[in-house]
C-alpha cells in the first residue's frame, strides 16, 4: 500500500491501459489532467495519431520500451503534448499492461511542447532552406589537446556519422531518390585527401569556426565537387563531438578560375616567346605590366620599372600637330629607348589601346631597328 502511495503521488505522468486500450490505472497526476470517468478508452483522451501509434506498440515483438510524443485532450479540452514511455508491465496475476511514463509537472507542463515546437520549427526550416546543410557527430570524440596533425588523423579515422543532413545536401551529392544519406559513410562524400586535410586545417588554426573554408567533396556517382563551408564546432572540455555547418557549390567558379589561370598563364608564355618588348601602360604612362623581352633587350629590371613613368626611358613625346599619343586609336613611330647601359637603343614602336571607349590602358610594342648596332646608337 505504501508503495503504491508513492508511486500515484510520484510528480509524473503515468497511466496503463489494456491491450484494448482501456485505462486500467493512472496516478494523480495522469487523473489531475485527463478527462474523468469510468472504464475510459484510451482513445477518449488522445488524438486519433497517438492513439493509433500506441495502438501498434501493442504488438512489438520484443517488448522493447519505445518512445512516443503524444497528444493528449486536457480536462479543459485543449490539446498538450507529452513525452513518454511506453512499455509492457507485468501484473501479479501474469497478465501484463501497457504502460505510459512522462516527466511532467502541472504547472509547467507545456515546456516540452514548446520546446517539441521548436524542434519542429528548426528542423522544418533546416530541410527547406535552399542552403545545404549538414552536421556529423563523432562516437568516438576527437580530442583536440593533441598536436594539429593528430587532430586531422582522428577527424578522419575515428567512428563518426552524420547527425543530420537537409534535403539541399542530398540534392547538392546527387543522391538516388529515397536513398537515405545518413546512413551512409561520412567518407563516401568528404574523402581524406590533401585538399580536405588542409580544410580540417583551417578549421583548427581558426579556432573550430571557421566561414568561405573550401573543399573537395565527392557526389554520390563520384564525380568531383568543390565546396566552400561555414563551419563550426561543438566542444567539451577538449573533446571534439560535432561539426556542423552550410556549403556551397563553387565547382562553375573555380573550374571558370582554373580555366582563366590556364589561358593567362598561355599568353604569358607567348607575350615571354615574343622577341619584341610588350608594355601594358596608363594614360600617366605608368608601367602595369611588361614581358621578359623588356630585360633582354634594354637589361632593366621589370621589378624596378613597374608603377613608373616610362618617359624616363622611352620618348614618348607628343605629335608636332600637338595631339597626345593616348588620344590615337593606334600609333607607329620611330623612338629611342635609354637601355640600363646608359646607350640609345634606336626602336620601332607601336601603341594601341585596351577597349573602345575612352581607353585608359595602352599596348606598347617597341622592336629595335636592324642595322644599328651599339656603335651606331645615338645619344639623346
């Protein structure tokens, strides 16, 4: 008697009902809260939802107690969710019941609601966002007291998983439909391999947040990905249990970079082939770029001359009409070039602007005219 005293008063919800989900039994706080009555169904106090749902668990094969968010009807009539239990008791006479625990207090009953509420709304916000995203939880920490190549060893070899995946991300992978990502290897999409260490990296010397870090992912049909990340990290007393974070796809972009960096580098190597020396000037005739031939034919420096007046060396005078040479569509003239050997080196030049309108940078081309040789060049 005393034993069944403490347990109706204990302050939790707690009921069990039959397996044709007759209430048997209910401790205070389960009466204080639903509808009275004798010989009530367990349907007359829930919605339809959770009735059924705890209908089922009638027939689990192993008795295992499982957990249930259900909506029970108030005595005032209003709905309040709950979080229980549900497990099968055995009663003294052998027969058994199903039976239903909740933490729950009166008064502040609805904190589980609100916070069930919550979950709903982030979790219903995180799967519709059009950015991807994703958070993998380690089962076995990754303790980051250890040296940063340690680190980067266990973040990719010790047990992990991912917490949860959105609807973009498996969108952005390419995953079959109704294949579920979280169940497959963290691996199988973020491999270790240089570029991804160098990303773990950077997490670390940021302090585990980390935002634009890039990667290289991999899709479901294994095709290369790159990815740039906002990350940051759940940690406890130097253990390391969650990363999360958004990424996004920059493949377009750096495949476009990759492309202009190769086609950059290709005229590069052809203005270094040309055996004229090719100048990019402004309208102040400051030096911006220069290729190789510059030196070789002049022996300046490039470093030297760049963000300089090249008046200082090339006659870059105006027309005897008084008209400036960045005022001409394009110009050929004979000028003098002063090499580093304090010599006049006689040149053919030729000047055409960068864009249509109002251009204010300018190709210079100088090429120095045969038959003169050191002995035949003239001072200025």
């Amino acid at each position: 008697m005393q034993t069944e005293h403490i347990l109706a008063s204990a302050p939790i919800f707690l009921l069990a009902v039959d397996d044709d989900l007759r209430i048997v039994c209910c401790n205070d706080v389960a009466s204080r809260f639903i509808a009275p009555g004798d010989n009530r169904n367990l349907r007359e106090v829930m919605d339809a939802a959770s009735a059924d749902a705890f209908a089922r668990l009638r027939y689990a094969p192993d008795n295992a107690p499982a957990h249930l968010l259900a909506t029970f009807i108030g005595r005032n009539g209003l709905p309040r969710k709950i979080a229980g239990v549900i497990d099968r008791a055995l009663c003294p006479d052998g027969s058994s019941l199903l039976r239903f625990t909740a933490s729950y207090a009166e008064h502040h009953g609805n904190w589980l609601e609100n916070l069930a509420l919550a979950e709903a709304v982030l979790h219903g916000f995180a799967q519709t966002s059009s950015e991807a995203m994703w958070c993998i939880e380690f089962s076995e920490p990754v303790d980051i007291s250890r040296s940063d190549s340690e680190i980067v060893r266990q973040i990719f070899e010790n047990d992990c998983h991912w917490l949860f995946c959105n609807e973009a991300l498996t969108r952005l992978y390419r995953l079959p439909e109704g294949l579920d990502i979280e169940r497959q290897p963290v691996s199988l999409y973020f491999p270790r391999i240089p570029e991804n260490e160098a990303f773990i990296l950077q997490i670390i010397h940021s302090g585990f947040s980390v935002d634009n870090a890039p990667s290289t992912d991999l899709c479901h049909d294994g095709s290369v990905r790159y990815m740039e990340n906002n990350v940051r990290c759940s940690i406890t007393d130097d253990y390391l249990f969650r990363i999360f974070g958004t990424l996004r796809d920059v493949t377009r972009f750096r495949q476009a970079q990759t492309r202009l960096k190769n086609e950059a580098d290709t005229v590069r190597d052809i203005l270094s082939a040309l055996p004229d020396a090719i100048l990019v000037i402004d309208r102040d005739r400051q030096l911006l770029a220069v290729n190789s031939s510059f030196k070789t034919l002049f022996g300046w420096d490039t470093g030297a001359f760049l963000g300089r007046d090249v008046q200082d060396i090339i006659d870059l005078a105006p027309l005897p009409c008084g008209r400036q040479w960045c005022w001409l569509d394009r110009r050929r003239w004979q000028t003098t070039v002063r090499t580093k050997f304090d010599a006049c080196l006689r040149c053919e030049a030729q000047i055409a602007p960068i864009g249509e309108e109002d251009p204010h940078h300018f190709v210079l081309s100088l090429r120095p005219l045969p038959g003169l040789n050191g002995s035949e060049r003239a001072r200025p």
